[in-house]
C-alpha cells in the first residue's frame, strides 16, 4: 500500500525544506525577498544554493539543470555536474548562489521569432523561486525562465508571471475599494484536466504517421468506435491500471496534486485531473505530467499520445483550463455565494471576465490555434471556434435583471428526489455544465475548454490573467473617483453587463443556427489557426500587452511569427510524411493486391469460361480506379508542397497558403487511401488498422 502522505513531495525542495536547512534568519531574508519580489542577498543565495545542493546529493544526484520552456512548447534542460576540481587533482561537489540565480545556455536553436540574429547565441536563464526546485532522473531541476541576450523574452514562464503580477495588483485594488484591506494578494488558480490516447507501443511502432506526426494521416474507421458509450467512465483495464498507478506515485513525489483519473469517451483515450494550485506551478506541474506520462507509459509497452487528434472518426483530446481567482485570506472571488444577486463584489468581477471574454476573444482563440487543435474545434466534440461565454440559467437571470432594472426573484434550492426510498435526496447545482461552451462558468470558476491536450497551459492563461486585470484596472481608476462607491459600482456592473452581453450564450455551441445568430451579434468565427494568428498583432492587442508591461511589441511581433512558422511546418511535415507512406507502402500494397485479384480471374477462367468472376472484376476496377485517382492527387499535393516555396517571404501568406491550398489535398488523399482500404485484404495492407490501434491494449 502506497504512503501518499509520506511520499508527497519527496523530491522536491519546497519551502518546509528550505526552513528545514537554512538558519531562521537567512531563512527571513529569503522569504521576504520572494514575497516582496526584490533581488536576492548574495549571501542568501548562496546560503539557499548549499542547501538545495546538499538535498539533491542525498536524493542521488550528480547534476542539477535550469529547467525551461522556451517557445518550442516542450520543456528543455542543460545538465551541469556539481563536480568542482581542487588543486590536488581530488574534486569536489558544489553549487554557488550565482549558479542558482543564472545560467547561460546556446539560444542559437531555440524559436525567437526574428528577435536575434542567428550570431547571437548567449541566452540567460534566471531562477523562478516561486516554483519549487525538484530531482528527476538524478538531477536537480531548477524552473527558470529565459530570456536572449538582448533581454527578451523567449519562453512562456516570464509572459506568465507578469500576468499574474498585474491581476494581483488590480484585483488587490478592487478589494481594498470594498474595505477588505487584509487582503495583501490574489492569484490566478488553474486545474488542468489533461486528456489523453494509450495505444500498444508495437502498433504505434507500425506507423509511421503517429511516429513523425503524433497523428494518424491514413486509417478507415473501425467498425466499432465510441457508438454504444461503453468506454465513457468504464472499468479501468489492468495494463492502463497499472500506468494510472504509477503514474500517480511519481506525480505526487514531485508534489502534483493528481486527483482524478477515469476512461474518456473514445476507446483508448483516458483523462487525469489535478487539484487547483497557483497557476504558475500548475503550468510547471502539467508539462512534467505530460512527460511523465510519454515516459511511463513506454515502461508498460504503450505510447501515449497528446495530439488534439490522433483519429479520425472518435474524439479528440482536449485540457480543460479551470481558471478561478484566491485571495491570500482564502477567498474565492468567483463564488457567488448564497445570494449571488446580493454579492457587489462578485458581481462586479464577473463582470470583468465578461467584458474581457467580449473584448479579447480573439486573444483568448488564438491562445488556443494550433495545427492539431483546428481538427478537434466544432468537431461535436469540443467548443466550436466561436468564443462565447456560459453562465447558466440562474446567473443569465441574474444578469438580465440586472440590465432590465428589475428585483431578480430567486428559486430557491432544488432538491432532486430519486424515486427510491434507499437513496437519499440531492440538491440540485444552480448551473449545468455545456460542453459545447468554450468559456463555461461552473459554480465557482470559469471552465476554458477551447484548449489541445498538448498545449502549454501558460499560452491561455497569459491571455486571461492580462485581460481581466486590464479591465480591473479600467474599473479601479473609475470606482476610486466615485463619492459614493456603492452606487457607482452598481452603476458600473450594469452598464457593462449592457454593454457586453452579446458574448453570453446557454444554448446550444454545435448548430448552425448558433453560427448565424453569432455572427449576427458580431461575435468572431476565426476557424483556422492562419486566421486567429493574424489576429495577435492588431493595434488593440499589442496596447493591451504594452500597457501591462507582458509584451513589447516584438515580443508580440516575434511569437506571432514563431506561432504562425510552428503551423507551416506541421502541414509541411505531414504532407511529406503522406507522401512517404503513399508512395512506399500504400501503392505497391494495393497495387500487390490487385495483382493478386487478376491472377484469380485469369486461374479461374483458365478452368473454365463458365466461372462466375464477376465479384473479383467489380472489385478490381474499383481498386483500379482509386489507384489511378490516388495517384494523381499525390502528384497534385507534391505539387502544392512545392509550392509554398513561392510565399516563402510572407509567413502569414504561407501559412494562409498551407491551410487553403495543401490541407484539402491532404484530405482528399485521405480519403480515397481511406476507402482502398475498405476494399483490400488486410494481409496487403502495410499498416495496422484502427480496431488494432484502438483496442489492442487489454
């Protein structure tokens, strides 16, 4: 029986530790240098540097690394010994404050967007105290951040920290304005709930596709898929058991709070979910999980698979971004509470998200874009690309009431009898839960569930938390004005309830009507990745990030450009890998095949004239005719590929040329290989099916 308590946070070297080690008043020194964000003591660092040294060493370390997450998505690491040569030829193991606070790794390969010249190779990376150090592997792994050597940002921790600064310090405002002056800080809080595909690790080793892509370019559905819901919440079976079980150890010794953990709707695919935390460390926590997670599961002879899309025909992975506000005095500002439509400061900061939803929902789509995503997103199985925002029927009647002038008339509690003398009585939640809204309110936090399962969560919530706190702002200096504060913040609530109401949708995300009705209201519909990109460097956007010191705009500028370069390349690269696989094992497969249909007509005439071929003939030229058709198209999409070439000086042109023009080839080419495969016998077929991609781990 596993000691979970004992166990927790074993290999990581948070602040009980740091006490633990350090003399009470260096101890101080550190704690409030971290709290109030100044620059650390040298002394101190070095006195937190020994001791974070001498826990690794006991913990079997050799190595320590800064660990950070450039604009890749993935997280990198270089590896430094402790070792230190004395005079004597003899070595010994140390670790310097200056170690701990800098690094200084090759920026020469990491994506910058233009934002250095390929010359300038020195990066920095600075420590982020705020996220627990922590061993992996025998090293100890130090969350920095990172930046070029002109001093601009190059990853998604700094952008991240920023926001959380600024939604702080405006949200604190809000607070003190409502006389809660104890209040010294807010946090933005995530919970991650992070989907996944387990597949046999022999089959994924038979695709070449899912090797070079993470997605499978070629599969006809199987005859049984996710129809009958049998998979949805049902028993666990033993092998991914035993992954689940492990994998929760190793999460809960680098203290990540893994919660939740069941099958999802599609075979294969399954689900964890953490416990909310600060959503700094819960950004850290979950690219760990998702690495843990490919690492574990080859230990158990599977893949695990995080793309928004692996296959065709089920559904999609997505991670759900459960974002909330807390105070340091343990107040959840996104609770409404027993009588929502009596709590001001409530309301005032649901109305917050709600103008900052409507006014930067193009920020919060393109947070979201990714190659992978835009296959998933209105697929009846995620949010569709329209952002709009979820309340449910008691808070949209709350905020109709509000905008109409009129007393707002509660129901009361619900109490839901099952019918049955054994069970008990249930009270009935105030909102329901609509999976096809992006942005849903879900009784005490917003559920953003527009994001891929691969995506770094740090991406959305740099958008939420700048949005929200630029909005505070804006409420702060006209509230603090105000000579009576309570009339002036209900005046404020409805107004920009009025104002921004067109971005609240119960209904139905899937329908067409909805569509038209959005665009009716003026709501955006960005459905390609090219399209919400574009977006990022409008006027109004790179203001907000400017004004709220989160990004310059090259900063701005520079991960347009990496995002929208990120995009080519996945089209690029899966066209090439199609036409690979197409041409050096799909044709001679099939082409093997119908040689093999036009020997049996010619053995079974050669018996006699009399032999009724007709079934062979009917599916010989039907094959014959998808060869010839696939043929052309894979001449067609080469074509294509070759050429972007002329859009090259353009990359928002080339981007725009890669989803217009070589993605629909793509998908035509799929689909014929799709129906050729319908039609030839499994023993030509040169890769594994999808019934034994997705039901072959027992």
């Amino acid at each position: 029986m596993t000691d979970v308590p004992g166990i927790f946070a074993s290999n990581v070297f948070n602040d009980e530790k740091i006490r633990e080690r350090l003399p009470r008043e260096t101890y101080e020194s550190y704690r409030a240098s971290i709290e109030s964000g100044g620059s650390l003591d040298i002394h101190v660092a070095n006195a937190v540097a020994d001791a974070m040294k001498d826990w690794a060493i006991e913990k079997g370390c050799t190595h320590y690394t800064h660990w950070f997450q450039p604009m890749t998505g993935i997280t990198a690491e270089k590896h430094d010994s402790f070792l230190t040569p004395l005079e004597d030829g003899h070595v010994m193991m140390e670790f310097s404050g200056k170690e701990l606070i800098k690094g200084e790794p090759d920026a020469s390969s990491f994506p910058s967007g233009g934002i250095r010249a390929t010359f300038e190779a020195r990066g920095y990376t600075t420590w982020d105290p705020t996220s627990p150090a922590f061993v992996k592997d025998n090293t100890l792994c130090i969350p920095t951040a990172f930046m070029s050597y002109t001093g601009d940002v190059l990853d998604k921790k700094t952008p991240l920290l920023r926001s959380m600064d600024r939604i702080n310090h405006e949200a604190v405002r809000i607070l003190h304005l409502f006389g809660k002056t104890d209040v010294t800080r807010v946090d933005a809080t995530v919970g991650p709930e992070q989907e996944y595909f387990l597949i046999d690790k022999e089959m994924f080793e038979r695709r070449k596709d899912l090797q070079y892509t993470g997605r499978t370019l070629f599969g006809a559905r199987s005859p049984k898929g996710q129809q009958l819901d049998d998979h949805y919440f049902g028993a666990i079976k033993q092998r991914v058991k035993a992954f689940m079980s492990e994998l929760d150890v190793e999460l809960w010794k680098l203290g990540i709070y893994a919660k939740t953990e069941h099958n999802e709707v599609a075979p294969a695919q399954h689900e964890l979910a953490p416990i909310f935390t600060t959503v700094n460390i819960a950004a850290d926590h979950n690219q760990l999980t998702m690495e843990l997670m490919k690492r574990i599961a080859r230990k158990h002879s599977m893949v695990c698979l995080l793309h928004e899309k692996p296959f065709k025909g089920v559904n999609g992975s997505g991670k759900h971004n459960n974002w909330s506000l807390s105070t340091n005095t343990g107040e959840n500002l996104l609770k409404p509470g027993k009588k929502p439509e009596e709590n001001t400061q409530f309301l005032l900061f649901l109305s917050a998200v709600i103008k900052a939803v409507d006014e930067y929902q193009d920020l919060l789509r393109l947070s979201v874009a990714t190659a992978g995503n835009d296959h998933r997103l209105g697929g009846d199985e995620a949010p569709p690309a329209i952002i709009s925002m979820f309340l449910g029927n008691d808070l949209e009647a709350i905020v109709e009431a509000i905008i109409n002038g009129e007393d707002y008339e509660s129901q009361g509690k619900v109490i839901m009898n099952t019918g049955a003398e054994a069970l008990p009585e249930i009270r009935k939640d105030t909102t329901d839960r609509n999976r096809t809204s992006p942005f849903a309110f879900t009784g005490n936090k917003f559920e953003f569930r527009s994001l891929g399962s691969a995506l770094n969560i740090s991406c959305p919530n740099i958008m939420l938390n700048t949005m929200v706190a630029d909005v505070l702002s804006s409420f702060c200096d006209e509230l603090e004005k105000a000579d009576d504060f309570d009339s002036a913040v209900r005046r404020l609530i409805r107004k920009t309830l009025k104002q921004h109401r067109r971005i609240i949708f119960n209904g139905d995300g899937y329908t067409d009507e909805w569509v038209a009705e959005a665009e009716s209201r003026g709501l955006l519909n960005l459905k390609s990745t090219p399209e919400a990109l574009k977006r990022y460097t409008d006027k109004k956007n790179i203001e907000l990030f400017r004004r709220n010191h989160i990004f310059s705009e090259k900063e701005v500028r520079a991960r347009q450009e990496i995002l929208l370069e990120n995009y080519i390349k996945i089209i690029d690269l899966e066209a090439l890998t199609m036409l690979d696989m197409a041409r050096k094992d799909i044709l001679p497969g099939v082409s093997a095949f119908t040689q093999r249909l036009a020997e049996t007509v010619q053995r079974k005439r050669a018996v006699s004239k009399e032999i009724n071929v007709s079934a062979e003939l009917k599916l010989l030229n039907k094959l014959s005719d998808l060869l010839g058709r696939f043929s052309e198209k894979l001449d067609e999409l080469e074509s294509k590929v070759g050429g972007s070439t002329a859009y090259r000086g353009d990359i928002q042109r080339h981007a725009e040329y890669n989803a217009r023009e070589i993605f629909p080839v793509m998908e035509e080419v799929r689909e014929i290989s799709d129906e050729m495969e319908m039609c030839t016998a499994s023993e030509f077929w040169p890769y594994p099916s999808y019934g034994k991609l997705l039901f072959s781990v027992q």
